[in-house]
C-alpha cells in the first residue's frame, strides 16, 4: 500500500507563502513522477505541478509563475513551494504518485486557506 506523510498546509494571508512537504513510503527515484493537485469545495480535483524522474516539470496555468515544485532525493522529499498566495489558491491539496498511464495514488491531502 503507498503511503505519503504531506505536511505544510495551513492558513495564510493573501500575498503570503507557504510550502508543501510529502515524502513517499517508497524510493522516489522509483517513481515515474509525482506531483501535486488541488480539490476547492464543489470544484473537480485540478493539476497543480508535476515533476517527473527525470525532472521534467509541469504546472497547472493558474499557478505558473508562484508555485514552483521541487525534490530533495537525499531527503526522498517533494515540494512545492506556494508564492504570492490568492484566495482562489484554497483547497485541499494532495500528493501523488503517477506511472504512464496516469495517477495510481493520492496522499491523504493537506488543507491551503488563503484568507485575511
């Protein structure tokens, strides 16, 4: 069973940052990408950013330019830094786990509330 420990959510003012944390329970260097996306109440589950194992990345068009995801596979940890933070940007977020054929596992998600 995959298993992904997020961490990093939380509440922030508009204009702020805050930076996601997940480690998957196996090797990352194993996965064929990973990434993030985001679910807002009544809204379909979106693509946030995905980076793959060979680094290519990719973001969702509402957040090029202030997010930007990241690995450190010394820590076998992914990131995604959050910048210049709008309330639109409020959801749930989730870590994933995806091979060719598309998503295979979600992280339990972690809550993002951009509000003043």
């Amino acid at each position: 069973q995959v298993r992904f420990v997020e961490s990093g959510g939380g509440l922030v003012q508009p204009g702020g940052s805050l930076r996601l944390s997940c480690e998957p329970s196996g090797s990352i260097f194993d996965i064929y990408a990973v990434g993030w996306y985001r679910q807002a109440p009544g809204k379909q589950r979106e693509l946030v950013a995905t980076m793959t194992n060979n680094g290519k990345t990719n973001y969702g068009d509402s957040v090029k330019g202030r997010f930007t995801i990241s690995r450190d596979n010394a820590k076998n940890t992914l990131y995604l830094q959050m910048n210049n933070l709008k309330p639109e940007d409020t959801a749930v977020y989730y870590c994933s786990e995806s091979d060719y054929n598309g998503v295979y596992a979600w992280g339990q998600g972690t809550q993002v509330t951009v509000s003043s």
